[in-house]
C-alpha cells in the first residue's frame, strides 16, 4: 500500500485515493462504507475553488463531506494535482494548546505547503479573501533525505540525521470554511491544514543541533508591541514536531522528501494582523525573518 500511495502523489492521472483509504481502514479494523474517488474528487474540487476566489463556505455537502482524519487527507492529497510545482513541503497545524483552541481541534494534522503559496523573506503577502488574519512565527526544517514510509516508526534521531538546515519562518494561515471553528478536524485536515501563505527565512549558519529549541524564545514585532515565543509550545519540542510529521505521513504511505520544507507550528499564539502591518521575528542566532501585509 506504502508503494501504491506514493506512487499516486506524483502521477498525472487521477489517483484511486479512495481505494486506498479503504485499505488503510481495512487494516487497521475499520470496516465501513468510505467516500469514493468521485466524492473525494468533489470535495477537493469544491475547495479549491473557494481557495482560488478568495470565498468561504459553511460546510462542504453532506454527500461528500469527510467523516474521519482518513478521509479528511484524502480529500487534501488531490490538492498537489492542482499545483504545477513539485510539492514545497508541509506544515503541522496545532501543534500547542493554543493552535489547537485557535481552530477547535484536539490534537496536531498535517497540510501541504504549495510553492505558489510561498512568499520571499521580507515580501508582501496579500490580505486579500483572508479571514483568519493571524500570522504565526515557526521554526522550519529542510529535509536533505528521504524518509519513505515504513512500517516502524521514526526516531527523534533519525529523523534529525535527515536534515540539511533549520530556518526562521513566517506563516499566516486561513480556511476557507467561514466558521473554521466549528468544521471540526475532518474538514479542516481536508482544507489542507488551514495552510494559505507561507515565509521562509534564510538558513541559519549557527550550529542548530547543539541549541535547545526547547528553550529558543523568538522575539516579534508587530505594530510597536513585542511578543516573546517559546519552542517549548511547539508540540513540547519543535525536534518533537518534526518527528511527529515524520510518522502522521508514513502512516497514510507517504514519505518525506529531500528538499523539502516542514514547518513546525507556531511558537506563539496567533497573533491578529491587518493591512499595512509588518511582522519582524528575531530568532537570534538562528535568524530573522520579516513580511509586510497589504
């Protein structure tokens, strides 16, 4: 199955993802009926097209609604079909208590970092059909080897000895769900994590692996007013994090990619933005990295 899956996230024709979903539940005792592919297709198509117009709506159809974090990721994995890029990286929504309060889920998802959602280290980002508008400051990590799916998950270690760098990171998320509140986690994992923009500041040149990100309390300006982060409310460790990334994918078949970007989760709670701000996050010996909205 490992081998069926990723083998369909980079093929042109429409992947079977509902078979595949099926078989994951088969496996792990979960007989019932699933989406089919042309309800999963639906679904995706229909949130696309709000992400394209800059809308919202209230809840997908009943007819092709997810039900369960399998059919929510499936429904999310159509999304790579409609980027001509290869896949960017990932980002890990919820991974502290007020992530997780922000969007009313109980736990960490994983969602898609597209590469025309990326924005240069000190650009614009448009605040155009945004809603959230909330900016949060990440430590980021690029891959520099493959983690592919497995049946034994991956260690801290392990998954360390599979990078190339940390980075300071900016990412500012939306849904396109009016009341992302109460959509609940099938659906908000079917939007793609709530991912919209994304900022990537430079490597750091610092020695990374011998700093306790744990302990790492990023400075960010915004609007005259300091606000402080802690790695600490990254999933307890942003390392942590990363791991847990690491093994949500293997378990849907996926693996992580040399080159890509995984995105930890946000160090602070988010913080309200609005037109003509600037956001300033100052890492320290990590790095800086900055965006202006408009």
């Amino acid at each position: 199955m490992s081998e069926a899956i990723s083998g369909f996230l980079h093929h042109p024709a429409a992947p079977d993802v509902a078979s595949l979903i099926r078989t994951t539940n088969d496996v792990q005792g979960k007989h019932k009926t699933m989406l089919d592919q042309d309800q999963i297709a639906a679904a995706s198509r229909t949130l696309q097209n709000h992400w394209r117009a800059g809308t919202k709506l209230g809840d997908l159809d009943a007819t092709h609604r997810p039900r369960d974090r399998a059919e929510g990721y499936a429904i999310q994995a159509m999304l790579e079909h409609s980027s001509a890029a290869r896949l960017y990286g990932w980002k890990i929504a919820a991974t502290s208590s007020a992530g997780q309060k922000h969007i009313n889920v109980d736990g960490p998802m994983a969602g898609r970092i597209l590469a025309e959602t990326v924005i240069a280290d000190g650009g614009t980002a448009s605040m155009a059909g945004n809603e959230m508008r909330v900016a949060e400051t990440e430590f980021a990590f690029r891959m520099h080897a493959d983690l592919p799916p497995r049946p034994s998950p991956y260690t801290v270690p392990e998954v360390l000895d599979a990078v190339a760098s940390l980075h300071p990171a900016i990412e500012i998320p939306d849904s396109r769900f009016a009341d992302f509140v109460s959509a609940g986690a099938a659906q908000i994992i079917a939007d793609n994590a709530c991912a919209h923009l994304f900022v990537l500041g430079a490597p750091t040149t610092s020695n990374w692996r011998a700093l306790d990100l744990v302990e790492e309390k990023p400075v960010i300006q915004l609007r005259g007013e300091r606000f402080i982060g802690h790695g600490k409310n990254v999933l307890g460790d942003p390392q942590i994090a990363l791991t847990w990334l690491a093994n949500e994918l293997r378990q849907l078949g996926i693996g992580l990619r040399a080159g890509q970007i995984v995105t930890t989760g946000t160090c602070h709670p988010p913080l309200p933005i609005q037109s003509g701000d600037v956001m300033e996050a100052d890492f320290g010996v990590i790095g800086k990295v900055s965006v202006r909205f408009e």
